[in-house]
C-alpha cells in the first residue's frame, strides 16, 4: 500500500513537471509569421479604399427607375446630336451623402452604339449579358475603354438588375479624354416623372465627380494665412472642477477614452506602417473608420485626453498618454 502511494506521488509530480515545460514551451513559442500581418503600401491604399476613382458623394437626386424585381429589363440611352468619336464610357453608380452606395448598378448589362435611335443596327461596345454577374461596385467608377468606335447614339441595357431598380449618378461618354455627353438628352424605357433621367448628363460638378484624395490646389499658401484673435483660450492646467454637469461629462469622457482601445489596438496601423508584424484586425474593427481612416482612432483617443486634461487630472489618463 506504501509503495503504491509512493508510485502515485511520484507520477503525480512527473505530471506536474510535464505540464510546466508544455506550458513553458507554449509560452516561449513565437507566435506564427502566417498568422500576422505585415505592411504593404498596395495593401494599404486598398483596404482605405484609395487609388481608384470613385463616386464623390452627392446629396441631391439622381438617376433612378424602380422595378418590380430583379428580372426586368431597363434601358438608358444619350444622343449625342451627331456622330461622334467614342473611345471610352464611364459609368458613375449611385451614390448617397453618407454610408454606402445607393444601390441599382446592375448585375447584366451591354453597352451598346448606333447612328439610330431604334438600335435596329448596332456595334456592341461592352456584353455583359453572358457572362458571370458584373461585380457590385459600390460606389467605384467603372470604365470601360478598349474599343474605339463612331456613333450617334449610346444605349445601356440592364438585363438583370440588383435592388430591383436601375440606378446612376451619371453616364460619361469620352472621345480623347473629355466627356462629350454633357448636356446631351438623355431617355429611358420606363420613363417617369421621379426618375431624373436628366442628370445623367448633367454638367459636371465644380471640383468634379470623383472623390478628391489629393488636390493641394485647393489649399491656400499659408504666407496667406490670417490667424484669428480669439476673444478666451482654453487654459492648459490648473482647473479646479467642482460638482456638476461639466465635471460629470469629463469623467463620462475619460471612461470612454480608457475603455474604448487597448494601448495595442491604438499602435496596431502605426506598427503595420513601420513594417513591424501584428496580429490580424478584430472583427469589430473591420469598418470604415479602420478602412479608410487608418489611425484615426489613436488621434481621436490623443486629442480627447489631451483637451480632457486641461479640465480635469486623471493618473491612469495622464499615464496612457505618455505610453
């Protein structure tokens, strides 16, 4: 019976044993290259959604038919008043002044041209009526520029539509780089008096149709610039907060500061810009603000406890900051 307990005492040590070196070897074990990200600058201007044209957002009417379902066939069409050089089409989707695009781009389509307005003849400029479902763009601008041809009168067809409508911000038709089918009538199979068939070839906007990424021309010399004399200065320190609304709102502030990111979540895009591996993006940070404004949440938190501060002392805030 002696021995027996002996044994169980020494396997239940040896077990021990063995678990602390499995445990210090899992711990010790660098965590997989595979399994982390490293910095790509194609990668970057990708996810933020950079590097291609895209729809400025507009927050007036545009293009839109209405459909009972998916599988109604809708046609817009612009007269070019005479026959003219086309070498390039552009099809803007519909946009909206905020969140994501409007829908309506359909999934088959053609584009086609002709010197009649029955399209009784026809050359075929795009076909996308056989082949897979045309990828959603979103509010991507979508070009089509292989072919070179001469004709009066362009058509697109929508044979399968998506959201049950037809929709566009506008239909460029280019002829060496310029749009000639500004201003030019436009019709459409189904017309309607909501429809805004007009805008598809209205003029084009001041600063253009397309998402302004960089325009420094836009910007003044700051030799030109007028600093205002402001009438109170935000003091850097020394406040004393007493009991109230105010005091209230800076405590209910540093909360959401110190709860929002982790110190790592904050450094995650920096570290992806210096070239250093991290770990892959949480799935409650795959929105817009991560995409298309990476960083941003580390200059929200700085500026936030910065000017949070000025008002009230936080050790834990002051801390984080210093990080």
């Amino acid at each position: 019976m002696g021995q027996m307990k002996t044994k169980a005492i020494i396997l239940n040590k040896r077990t021990k044993i063995c678990c602390l070196i499995i445990f210090f070897s899992l711990t010790l074990s660098p965590i997989s290259v595979n399994g982390q990200v490293k910095y790509n600058s194609a990668n970057e201007l990708r996810e933020a959604e950079m590097g291609v044209e895209r729809v400025a957002r507009y927050y007036l009417p545009a293009y839109s038919t209405k459909a009972n379902n998916n599988n109604e066939t809708r046609w817009v069409q612009i007269d070019l008043g005479q026959v003219k050089k086309i070498d390039g089409i552009k099809l803007l989707p519909g946009v909206q002044g905020w969140g994501p695009a409007s829908g309506g781009f359909p999934a088959r389509f053609k584009i086609e041209v002709s010197d009649e307005a029955d399209f009784r003849y026809s050359i075929m400029y795009e076909d996308y009526t056989l082949k897979k479902e045309f990828p959603n763009p979103d509010d991507e601008v979508v070009t089509f520029d292989s072919k070179e041809v001469n004709g009066r009168y362009v058509r697109l067809t929508a044979t399968i539509l998506r959201d049950n409508k037809l929709a566009m911000t506008k239909i460029m038709v280019l002829s060496d780089g310029l749009d000639i089918a500004g201003g030019c009538t436009a019709t459409e199979s189904n017309p309607g008096k909501d429809s805004h068939i007009e805008l598809l070839t209205r003029p084009p906007r001041p600063q253009g149709e397309y998402v302004v990424t960089n325009n420094p021309g836009n910007v003044m010399p700051v030799e030109t610039w007028k600093p205002v004399a402001y009438r109170a200065q935000t003091p850097l320190g020394g406040v004393h907060l007493s009991d109230g609304l105010f005091k209230k709102t800076m405590e209910n502030n540093i909360s959401y500061l110190m709860n929002s990111f982790t110190f790592d979540q904050l450094a995650r895009n920096f570290r992806v810009k210096a070239g250093l591996p991290v770990e892959p993006l949480e799935d409650r940070f795959k929105n817009m603000w991560f995409r298309i404004l990476p960083g941003s949440e580390a200059a929200r938190f700085l500026t936030g406890a910065g000017n949070t501060l000025r008002w009230i002392e936080n050790v834990g805030l002051r801390k984080e900051i210093r990080m």
